[in-house]
C-alpha cells in the first residue's frame, strides 16, 4: 500500500509541478476536468489498493482437526526405530501401513528396506526416500 501511495503522490507532484511552470488561467470547464481528472487517479490507487488486500485475506488455513487429509501423507504412528545389523533403523513398517493406510501398494519400490528381526523377514520403507518421492509423515 506504501508503494501506491508513493506513487500517487510523486503522479500528483508532476501533475501539479506542470500546472504552476505556466502562468494561471482558468478557462470553462479546465478545472473541473483537472479535478475530475485526479478523483479519477485517486480511485483507480484506492481500486488497486484494495484487490491487494482482497488477495491477500482471501487464503483460509484448512484446517485438519488432528487428521490429515492429503493422500501422500503417511501416519507418523508407523515411524518406528528398529534393530537393524545390530544398531536401530528408523523406518516405517509395512505392517502398520497396511493397517492404517490405504495406498500401501502405491508406495516407491525403490524405497523399501528388508530385513530380518526375531527370525522373520520384515518390509519397512525409508523415511528419506520417501519424502524425496513427494510423501510426508505426520
């Protein structure tokens, strides 16, 4: 708003500069139309003033009332550490995405990590990977 208004001033400042390089007279109907004239400016800085602001408040933050909707969104629930070689892994379990999310079959391949915990094999999914593939957790 700062710069419309800088703007009108330094327009109305070359306006006025002109009138007062010539000496005054005033035939019919020239200060009218020069009155005019700058109402006219004033409005169209006041129009365009206001749609910046109108684009501006016009975002409302959906609001996900403790779920997410977005169907790349993975539930944090199943962001677990696990023993892998003898140090923790942080992955996220196939078996609770089964559970609790739909899409498991649209997960990347590229992103799964096997390995084997208490004599099974097991799927979990790597966290960056996945994240670099357009998916969140949360």
């Amino acid at each position: 708003m700062q710069r419309h208004l800088i703007a009108a001033a330094l327009g109305l400042a070359l306006a006025l500069s002109s009138f007062a390089a010539q000496p005054v007279r005033a035939e019919d109907g020239q200060i009218t139309r020069a009155v005019a004239g700058l109402a006219a400016i004033a409005l169209i800085g006041a129009a365009v003033s206001q749609a910046g602001k109108d684009k501006h408040d016009a975002y409302v933050k959906p609001e996900h009332h403790g779920r997410k909707t977005d169907e790349n969104t993975l539930p944090i629930a199943c962001l677990k550490d696990y023993p892998v070689a003898g140090a923790d892994k942080r992955l996220v379990g196939r078996g609770c995405l089964i559970k609790h999310y739909r899409n498991v079959a649209g997960l990347p391949g590229s992103c799964e990590f096997r390995f084997r915990m208490k004599g099974h094999d097991h799927i979990g999914y790597d966290p960056g990977c996945l994240r670099n593939h357009g998916f969140a957790i949360g």
